[in-house]
C-alpha cells in the first residue's frame, strides 16, 4: 500500500461525465470552424492548395495561443477566479460573431495573398478559435484538481474525448452541414452553439469551484529519482515538440500532395486532418486499439511504398490516396504514441499541451511559410517523410553485419541506377529492378533506426530516378503552386518543343521551330473544341474583344489578330512572368498581333469588375485538375460571365479534368443560369503527332439559343442534359459526387 492509498479520498461535486461533454463541445465548435472559414474564403483566393495550408498554420497557431493562454491560467490560483477570468474571455470573443470576411483588409492581394489570408482569418475567427482551444487543456487542469491521479481514467482520457469530438465535426460538415446549410446559416448556426456552450463552461467552472480539492502528496523517492534521471526538462520539451511537429508537417504535406491534382475543396482538406486527429484518439486512450509494436511495423511498410510511388504521379488516383494516406496515418500514430510514452504527471499537464501545440506550429509553419521560400519544389513532404523514422525506437544492433550488408546493396542501387539511366537508352525495367532492391531492403531495416532512414531517404531518390521523368529546365514556386517548364523533341513539330506543367497537368506547349512557333498546341489547336469557336468567330467578325481566365503559355494569343483585343485574367503574377520571357514561350510576345492586357486576380472578382455586354469570346480554362477552382463554376458565376458577353458572345468552358466529373454539373449550372449550351467530347485523331492536339471537354454557352446557330448543325457538338446532377451554387458543391462519377466511368462495377 502507499502513501497515496492511505489518504481519504475526495467526493467530487462534479461528474466525470460533464467534464467530458464539456471538451467534446468545444473540440466540435473548433474544428467545425475550419473547414466553415476556408469555405467562406475559398470564393476569394482561387482554391490553391496553399489557402487550406496557410490556413492550418493559422489555426495552428491560435491553437498555441489558447493552449498559452490555459497554462498561464493555472497561476491565477483558485478554479472560482480561472473560471471567471475565462468567462469573460469566452463573452468578449463572441463580439466577433456571427462569423464573416471582414472588409477591414480590402479585397485580397495576389502580391502577399498568405498575409492577407492570415489577416482575414484573424479577423474572421482569431479570437473565438483561441478561446476555445483552451478547454481542453483547462478542463484537464481543473480534473487534476478534484480528482486524485490514479482515479477513474484520468485527466489525459479527456485529450481523446476533445478528439473524438473534433473528429466527429469534421466528418459531419461534408456529409450533413456543407450539403444541408448554406453558409450563411452555418454560420448562424455555429454562433448559436458557441453561446450554448459558454453556459456550459460556466456550468462546469461554478462546480469545480464548488467541489473539494485533493491534497497535493509529493512524489515517492522511487518516482522523484525516476523524473532525475529522465533527464533535464528541456530537451525532454523538445523531444516533445519534435514528436508533435513531424505529423504536424507530414499533415499539411500530404494534403498538398492529394488536393493538388483534385481540388482545393473542405471535403477533401479534412480526411488528412481526420487522420491526424484520430490518431491522437488512439494514442491517448487507455488501451490503445493499436498497439506500439504493430503500429510501428506497419508504418515501416506504409512509408518504404510511400517513398516508391511518390515520384510516380501517373499510377492510380485510389492507389495514391491509400498509400499515400495510410503513411501519414501510421506515422502520425507512431509519434503519438511516442509522446504518450513521454507525458508527464498531472501537475505538468499544461506545459506539455503547450509543447504540442508548439510542435503544431512549427510543423505547419515550415509547410506554410518556411518551405515555399526555400525550395523550388514540394521537397518539404519527402524530407519530413524520411525525418519521420527518427521517431521509432533507437535500436543499435551492432552484432548484425547482415543489415550492414543490406544497407550497402542500397547505396551500391543507389549509384548503379543513375549511371544506368544515363548510359543505356533502354533502362527503364533495370532501374525499377534496383528500385524493388532498395524497396525490399529498407523494410528488412526497419528495427534499426538510423539505417532505416538512411536506407528511406536513398529510395526516394532512387524512385525520383525511376519516376515518371521528363526533362525539366526550369522550376518556380508561387503560393498558388508549383510550375515546371521542361523540354521534349517532336520530329513533326521541327524539333525541340516547350512545355509547362503546374503541379502534375501539362498547361500549354509550343514549339520553337519557325514553322510551326505560332501554332497553338493541345488544348488550343485548331482541332479542338476551343480552337474550333476562335476559328468561327474569327470568320464571323473583323475585330474580336476576347476574355481568357487562366493564362498558361498563352496559345491563345496565338489568334488575335491586329484588329482584336485579349486580356487575360489570371491569378498567379508568376505565371504572367513565365508566358512573357522568350526564353520559354512566345505566343504572347511574338504570336499575338493585337494588344494583350492582364488582369492580376481571382477571375470571381476581377471580372466583376468589368464592364457589361463587352466581350466575343470569353474561355474559361481553370479546370484542368490542379485544385479545381469550383467557385468559378457555379450558378452565380456564370450568370456573372454570362453578363459581360455581347449579345452575340459565347462563353467557352474547358472542363477536362482526370479525377473529377465537371460536365455534368457544367451543364446543370449553364441551365440554372439561363444560357443555353452544347458539349462537345472532342478526341485527338489518331495519326496526330505528340502534342499536335489533344482530347478535351468543352461546353459552350451563349446567352440567347440564336447564340449557337452556327455550332448547331455541326455533328461535333451535341445538347446538353442539365438534369444529371444538381446545379453547383455558391452554397452548395458536390465535389465528392463528382469525384464518383469519375471513377464510375473508368470503373464499370461501381454502382
């Protein structure tokens, strides 16, 4: 028996229950939140991945502020005075609400579009989100108060209760909320129970302060020499810190990664974040559901198929998401597991939230701010990846020459691949043969960590070897993404062609050969659907005042004649930089015979700003994967695109797109908005050279049926059918339905 034993316990006033309910409150309030603000802020800042990036960062760091805020709390002394202070705390942050985007700042800046952002969240959110963020931590605080450690579950249980609630929230937005509320009433909604649970927390408060307090017993010996020996206290925080910011980063990294090429939208942001938070439910709860020793030998074979496929941007969109996915996931467990094993008694309980939470902004900063001014590429996921494995337990086996022996067939795989690759045209099988190598090896030196790491970080680049590869001249990092300029000879096309890609979609192409340099290439030829109307319209009219949101290489420029006029809008000032340097395209500089104009901005505001009734032709062409933009796409906006059309004018919507289905709402929405509109699937012929021309979806719209007179006898277009889907609103998107209906068209079994 101990001393602890021996002491008459306390008789709480206050039920275990209520301290639960009141963390699992304010958890749904937080992170029901997020996914609200970012779709309040997405119609302004074009749907880049980096809005929902720069956005976890800010929460992040509100989250540090609140968690800051709870553990300098503590020495206001008696639970009466906490709870009053945080009370009026809780009142004056819901000055603030209802939740809107303030006009405060102005309209958003494409020259510091983070900081704005920032600005706007604060704003919008700061002070209510911080607030909040603090009952967990706090509620703890005053469990240890009233409840000696050791009885009933303990104050860190309720950490997995304030995640099960965060967790929940976020799975309802996209199923219940986003479809059933438009925003407007969310934000109602959400203002209503934040005043619901102030009363809440003033409920639990007035009872604690109420209950009897537990005598604060010192440590036995045995546990006092234990805290000695575990070591001085602050590189014990900073392994703490470590722990929570490598899932932090890895969180944020992931998600860039799969939004990237689907699109920029909640429902897709919170499965990562769902992810992350239910780790922290595992980890915390009495008995794990996974145990440390499987979740480490499953998070060895999730991050070796990680590091394989990650180069390979062409495999499989299901096979991408799961490997991809499940490598965070278990990561993620894995460190917080490890900071489980590391947390301290109760009486430290604040600080070691407070050393999470730093962990959480230090990983989402670097993500957010740090990495996009130091690499030219999404290097930070693979480089926090491979930091990940320093998380597992550090085994030194010294007596296993074998894994010695397996960690050099790695690095000789390693040198072998390049000089392979670079020596012998057909190398490509014997490259991925030494990538198996290095794949089978690393799992096998899973349970020795600084080899295991070692032997990820070269697979990694040995599967950048292996990868999809083509030759890449230039690459450039913007907030809105990455852009990549890079090379393929073309014997038809004369020679040497120049592509650009932005994230993982070819975006223009043009040759540089005299002959065939003012020709527009894929998406643009003269084949195309989109080359098509511009040929059209050309013969109808002498002069042509043409509109192109989404600027690419700038082919379209390719068609205006001296008469005609082209003003681009565009969202990205890179991506102006890199259509007008002759050294990688000239369709704008050398091609286009008329004046060009560029508009700086996302196109739902800027083209707001223009005048009605002005333009022949305006292209939409922003749908092409990378982060579809759905706010461009809806009944309001097109109703807006529609208005600044001649009466004669005709919009052009190019809706390719490789993981989503936008025509069928395309059509829903052209309806919806009053026009009237034909499709056409077109398909590249099939003795055409690479990049001559390319297959695309378009639908044109016109705002009279009279408008498409001369596409209506042309047996390329066909009607639409604008009753498949509901029509995408700015309340209301379906990109989930819409990812479905993709995969129902490669996948026939699908229902």
């Amino acid at each position: 028996m101990t001393l602890q034993d021996t002491l008459p316990k306390a008789q709480p006033a206050v039920a275990p229950a209520l301290f639960g309910l009141t963390v699992f409150a304010s958890a749904t309030l937080v992170f029901m939140v997020q996914p609200m603000a970012a779709k309040l802020l997405l119609p302004l800042m074009g749907g880049a991945p980096a809005v929902w990036n720069t956005s976890m960062a800010f929460f992040q760091g509100a989250l540090l502020v609140g968690y800051a805020y709870a553990h300098l709390l503590q020495r206001a002394g008696s639970v009466r005075r906490q709870a009053m202070i945080h009370g009026g705390a809780l009142l004056l942050a819901a000055l603030v609400l209802p939740l809107r985007v303030h006009e405060l700042l102005g309209p958003p800046t494409s020259d510091h579009p983070a900081l704005w952002l920032l600005g706007a969240l604060a704003l919008m959110v700061g002070a209510p989100f911080a607030i909040l963020s603090a009952t967990a931590p706090l509620a703890q605080a005053w469990h240890a108060r009233i409840y000696r450690e050791g009885e009933g579950r303990g104050p860190y249980v309720l950490y997995a209760a304030s995640n099960l609630g965060s967790l929940i929230a976020l799975l309802a937005y996209p199923v219940v909320v986003e479809p059933t509320l438009a925003v407007q009433a969310q934000t109602f909604v959400w203002s209503l129970a934040y005043g619901g649970f102030v009363v809440l927390m003033a409920s639990l408060g007035l009872m604690v302060a109420r209950a009897p307090k537990i005598e604060i017993v010192p440590p036995p010996a045995q546990a006092l020499l234990d805290i000695a020996l575990s070591g001085r206290p602050w590189p014990r925080r900073l392994i703490w810190i470590g722990l929570a910011a490598i899932p932090s980063s890895l969180m944020l990294g992931v998600t860039t990664h799969i939004t990237t090429d689907v699109a920029s939208a909640p429902f897709i942001w919170v499965v990562p974040l769902a992810l992350y938070l239910l780790t922290f439910i595992i980890a915390f709860q009495d008995r794990p559901l996974i145990s440390s020793d499987t979740a480490l030998m499953f998070q060895a074979a999730a991050v070796v198929a990680c590091a394989v496929i990650m180069p390979f941007h062409t495999t499989n969109l299901v096979i991408q998401l799961a490997v991809h996915l499940a490598a965070f996931f278990l990561t993620a467990l894995v460190c917080h597991q490890a900071l489980v094993e590391r947390r301290p008694p109760a009486s430290q309980l604040t600080e070691f939230y407070l050393c999470l939470s730093i962990g959480g902004v230090v990983g989402g900063g670097f993500n957010a701010f740090v990495a996009p001014v130091i690499f030219t590429n999404v290097w930070e996921y693979p480089l926090v990846l491979a930091l990940s494995c320093l998380a597992r337990p550090w085994v030194w086996d010294r007596g296993s020459p074998w894994r010695w022996g397996l960690f050099a067939i790695c690095v000789i795989a390693v040198i072998a691949a390049p000089v392979i690759a670079e020596q012998y045209a057909q190398s490509d099988a014997t490259v991925r043969l030494l990538l198996g190598v290095v794949t089978v090896s690393a799992f096998l030196l899973r349970q020795s960590t600084l080899l295991f790491m070692a032997s990820i970080c070269m697979l990694l680049i040995s599967a950048q070897l292996a990868g999809d590869r083509v030759d890449v001249r230039e690459t450039w990092r913007s907030f809105f993404g990455v852009a990549r300029q890079s090379v393929m000879p073309v014997e038809a096309l004369g020679g040497t062609v120049h592509m650009l890609a932005h994230g993982t979609t070819l975006h223009g192409a043009q040759a540089r050969a005299p002959e065939h340099r003012c020709r527009p290439l894929v998406y643009y030829a003269p084949e195309t659907p989109i080359g098509q109307v511009f040929t059209a319209k050309r013969a109808e009219k002498a002069s042509l005042t043409i509109a192109a949101v989404g600027l690419g290489t700038g082919a379209v420029a390719a068609y205006v004649r001296a008469e005609d006029q082209l003003t681009f809008f565009e969202i990205d000032p890179l991506m102006v930089k890199i259509a007008n340097d002759p050294a990688y395209f000239t369709y704008t500089s050398e091609c286009a015979k008329g004046p060009i104009d560029y508009v700086i901005g996302d196109a739902r505001l800027t083209l707001k700003d223009e005048a009605e009734g002005q333009y022949d032709i305006l292209l939409l062409d922003a749908f092409s994967s990378d982060a579809v933009p759905a706010h461009l796409l809806t009944v309001e906006a097109v109703k807006m695109y529609l208005a600044r059309l001649k009466p004669d004018g005709i919009l052009v919507m190019h809706l390719s797109n490789r993981n989503l289905d936008l025509i069928s709402p395309a059509m829903a929405v052209a309806s919806a908005a009053g026009g009237s509109a034909l499709l056409q699937r077109h398909q590249a012929a099939y003795d055409s050279p690479v990049l001559w021309e390319s297959a695309e979806d378009v639908i044109v719209v016109t705002r009279t049926p009279e408008g498409l007179l001369p596409y209506e006898n042309d047996v390329r277009w066909s009607p639409t059918d604008p009753t498949l889907t509901a029509p995408w609103t700015d309340a209301y998107t379906n990109l989930p339905g819409a990812m479905y209906r993709r995969m129902k068209e490669v996948w026939t079994w699908l229902p």
